[in-house]
C-alpha cells in the first residue's frame, strides 16, 4: 500500500492536495466545492479525498504555525477532522515556511535536477524579526521576496529574504541589491487597489495594462532599486497604497469603485499607471533573477508566488534570458503550497531523488458516466439532446455560437485547458466584447486560445520555447486572423495541446481547423464573472441557465446540450 500525504493550505487560495509515493494524484481548491470565490477553509475537499484514499500523514501549510484548536481534542481543526477517518495520522505543520512550500512545488514540478527558486509573493509567513544585527528589536513581518538554491532529495537553502513591515526592513542579503521598501507586489497590489480591485484581482490590472503608455508625468514608481516612499505607503502585512494626497497626478473625482460598473469610465492615468506598474515590476523581478543566476551560477530557474501568475511578465522574462531554463509555476498562487508542503514532506522523509516532471494539470475529483447523465435528467424540460462529437462541436463554433467543454478532471490552478472551458470562434472581429457581455466581464479583459501543438510556431513566437501546455505566456502574434483573442498589444495567452495530452480537446480543434483553416479556439474559463470555475456538471448547467450560452458538449457521453 502506498503511502499518502494529504496536503492542505487553509487561507486565500485554500486547497488540498495528495501525494501518493511522491505522485501527485489528486489536487483541488475549496473555492470549486464550496462556490465561494478564494474560500479559505478546504474541509470540504479535504473530505473528498478521505472518502476516496486513506492518509497516512497531514501536512498543514500557510502563513502561521499556529491554527485553531478544537475544544474537545486540543488538536487543530484540520487534525481533528483527519482523525475520524485515521486515528493514526501523523500531522506536520509547515506554517512557518511559506515561501520555501512554493519553492518546493515549483522545483519538484519542473523536472529540473537542480535550480534556484525565484519567489515573488504579496505576503508569506508573518512572524517576529530582528531590526538590527544583535536581535534586540523586534517587530512583525512578512516574507515577499525570496530566492532558494534547491536540489534533490529536499535540500533547500536560503540565499536571499525580504520581510516586509512599517520599517522596511531587509533581513538576508547575502550578495543581492535589491530593494524592499514596500516590494515588487505590494506596490502592484497598491496600483489594483488604485484602480479598484482587490489585490486577488491584479489580472485585470495586467489585462488593463497595454491600454496604456509611458506618461512622464507620472513619478518613477520604482528608485534606487526599491518602490518609491513618495508614492507608496506601506500597510503590512495587508497591503500597500497609493499616497493620492502627496500625489495631485493620481487624484480623481469619482469613486474608484465605479470602474467595476462603468467599464468606459477609465481614466488615461489608470491606464498609463497600470502600464508602468507592469513594466517596472517585470523588470525587477528580471533583476532579482539575474542576480539569482551570478550568485549561484545555476541555469535552471522556477519562478513561484503569486507574480508567477503574470503570464505578461513570464513572457518578458523568457525574452530576456533566452540562455536560461525557465520553469514559470502554473499553481503559482497559494493554492499550490499544499502540493509543495507534500511533496517536501515525502522528499525529505524518504530521501527520495526521483524526478517527476509536471506533465499535466488535470488532478481535480473524477466524475462517472451514471453521474452525468443522472444529472441531466433532472434538467430534461430545460434541455434539448442529441448526440454530439467533435465536429458538431466545430461546427457550432463555426456557426457563431458559444460552446461549453465539460469533460475529465477539473484543472489544477486558476487556468482553464479543455475540461472546463467556454471555447468560441477565435476569428469573429467582435468576439472579445461578445463575449466579455456574456460573461459580464470588463470590456479590457483579454481572452486566451488552444492551437494544435504542431500549428503553434506558424502563428506565435514562442521565444524559444517547444511548448506552452499550461498557458503561462502572454505571446506574440505572427498572424492577423484571431482577432477576438488578440489583445490590444498584439499578444494572447496561448495553450498548446496535442493527443496525448487531451485527445478530446485536440479533436475538436483538429475539426474546426479542417473546415476554417485555423487551428486555434477561443477559450475562457467556464464560469461566470466572479464565481468560481465549474467543478460539477451541475455547475456547468447553472452557468447556462443563468446566461445566454445555450451549448454544453459532453464527450464522455457523447452528448450536446442545448437550452429550450
């Protein structure tokens, strides 16, 4: 019998995890379950795997050693829970080491020997630290940068560390020049709170970005290596903000907060701030990586934390060290701290060197045919069914029609690459703002594409690059034909994808190709503005029955869903 780790990160991003051997055999985010954006409290999937594996060890992770205890054990609530299905479980807690778990997932995920881990996060372990050399002040603060040297079985050595508080302070600076007064993603956190978004939401600033240009009115964000304090007043561990009052360029009459509901109403110096945010930022954590590569001469490179997200920043990064190994995380979030205190966990206990590259996303909870159609049945008088393959998928699309996927296990992570999508024609002129309507997103927000693997180099540039299976890249368009994916700078956050990776998925790409030329689909996260994506067939049908998408394909069943 194998032994199983269960992995849990409660907090923003809560998820769990487990880890069979050192596999990584199943993975979700509470949020899917529980339908509640970010939930933090991953009892509902952590039940999910206990009624399906037994769990031989808990690994708790997070930002805080400490969690709540149950009265009636004196355990932790996660322990407890465990220990109904398992008496026996042994728990570790790695609540200290928040940025080494996202090390530990992006290392072991690469399929790299060796590498250094380049973390960019908005906060990691909150704790006491020193203020000065001999240790006698002490004050709170959080980890938000920091760069590791990791090799096999789990040796994990910090080369460099930013905590960040009110005072600023740097506490590991072996050899680095880097600045900290309020970070690389506190200050993009500050610009999307500016602009009014929550810090969970710096996609839209990165979507919103090419929109703008260089304004030499507005102040250099980032000087002598460290975000500006004329600028930036720093809240830690919560947030950052724009000093609008010292500030008149970045004064505004109207509420931020109108910016959700009149999506016209953007200001140029929104606009102009998200694009130097953007630029400034990348270019930093492009300096924290070279820095990385001079002081440990290492080539292989995993970039983790929540700016690993930065699909525009990833590409950057990729054209800027073409000599580089570059593995960019795609559960960069907090979500994939869980996989990492696992996987950590199994490593290290067992002096375990085995490499095993991250080949596919998809590890969410498998549903049956008898499932499927048990709930289709329960929405019979609101459905007409017929039998569905490939090409009356491509031909829908075709036709101008939106399709939804539903299909597999859920994808790990925030992506959505062919079990759960809304796929749509990539050529439509008007697509983007179709579909943005549809979804009730805002009018700026990019959309991603699926092309055929062996297409991919005829129509984007990948800089190098053989592959983009997990749509980590927002990448350069050679051709003018996908207009409704193209985002305003000529960029679109590509998947690639071929038979073996999703052989359903290629083969209706593989139809829309034969009767358009183009190999490429128009894919978006199967949800709705602000929910979660779809976990279950019954949240794919609510998706329709609360919008005007009409089509749902089914390929394990063989079946198309349209909306009476």
């Amino acid at each position: 019998m194998s032994y199983n780790i269960l992995g849990i990160n409660p907090g923003h991003n809560g998820s769990a995890c487990l880890v069979a051997d050192g596999e990584l055999v199943y993975y979700l985010e509470e949020e899917r379950l529980s339908r509640l954006k970010y939930d933090g409290n991953p009892f509902r999937v952590m039940i999910d795997i206990m009624s399906k594996y037994h769990v031989d060890e808990l690994v708790i992770v997070g930002t805080h050693p400490n969690h709540p205890v149950l009265d009636w054990t004196m355990e932790d609530t996660f322990t407890g829970l465990v220990r109904k299905y398992n008496p026996n479980v042994k728990t570790t807690i790695l609540g200290h080491e928040h940025h080494l778990t996202h090390a530990a997932c992006a290392f072991y995920n690469s399929g790299f020997t060796k590498a250094v881990a380049v973390i960019v996060d908005g906060a990691g372990t909150y704790k006491d630290i020193s203020m000065n050399e001999e240790g006698s002040v002490k004050a709170k603060g959080c980890e938000t940068e920091s760069v590791w040297q990791c090799e096999y079985p789990a040796n994990f050595s910090v080369l460099h560390k930013v905590f960040g508080d009110n005072f600023q302070q740097r506490m590991v600076n072996d050899k680095f020049d880097v600045g900290n007064s309020v970070t690389i993603v506190k200050a993009y956190e500050a610009v999307t709170n500016y602009l009014g978004f929550s810090f969970l939401e710096a996609g839209k600033t990165m979507g919103l970005a090419p929109y703008g240009k260089e304004n030499n009115n507005i102040p250099q964000l980032f000087k002598d290596n460290r975000a500006s304090k004329d600028i930036f007043i720093p809240e830690y561990p919560r947030g950052a903000y724009i000093d609008v009052q010292s500030n008149p360029i970045f004064q505004r009459n109207r509420d931020p907060k109108n910016f959700h509901h009149n999506f016209n109403e953007v200001l140029d110096i929104e606009k102009d701030l998200a694009y130097k945010i953007q630029k400034e930022t990348q270019e930093k954590v492009g300096d924290l990586i070279e820095q990385a590569i001079n002081v440990t001469k290492i080539n292989q490179v995993v970039l983790a934390g929540g700016y690993g997200l930065n699909c525009v920043a990833n590409y950057y990064l990729q054209k800027r060290f073409p000599n580089v190994q570059l593995y960019c995380e795609p559960i960069s979030h907090d979500g994939g701290t869980a996989i990492g205190g696992a996987k950590l966990t199994w490593h290290g206990n067992n002096n375990d060197k085995t490499i095993r590259k991250q080949m596919s996303l998809y590890y969410g909870p498998k549903y049956s045919e008898e499932q499927l159609k048990q709930s289709i049945l329960q929405v019979k008088d609101k459905f007409n069914t017929y039998q569905g393959n490939p090409k009356a998928v491509a031909e829908l699309l075709n036709e101008g029609n939106i399709v939804t996927l539903f299909q597999g296990s859920s994808e790990a992570g925030p992506r959505a690459l062919g079990n759960r999508s809304i796929l749509y024609n990539a050529t439509d002129p008007n697509g983007k703002e179709f579909v943005n309507k549809v979804k009730g997103r805002e009018w700026f927000r990019p959309f991603a594409g699926t092309i055929l693997e062996e297409d991919v180099n005829e129509w984007f540039d990948l800089a190098g690059m053989d592959s983009s299976p997990f749509m980590m890249y927002a990448i350069d368009v050679k051709q003018n034909k996908i207009p409704s994916i193209t985002h305003v700078d000529d960029t679109c956050r590509i998947q690639t994808v071929n038979k073996d990776q999703n052989k359903n998925y290629y083969n209706i790409i593989n139809e829309f190709k034969k009767l358009t030329g183009v190999p490429i689909v128009f894919n978006t996260s199967f949800n709705l503005a602000g929910e979660p994506l779809v976990e279950t067939v019954n949240d794919a049908i609510n998706v329709l029955l609360n919008s005007d998408i009409k089509y749902l394909y089914l390929p394990e069943i063989k079946l198309i869903l349209e909306k009476k």
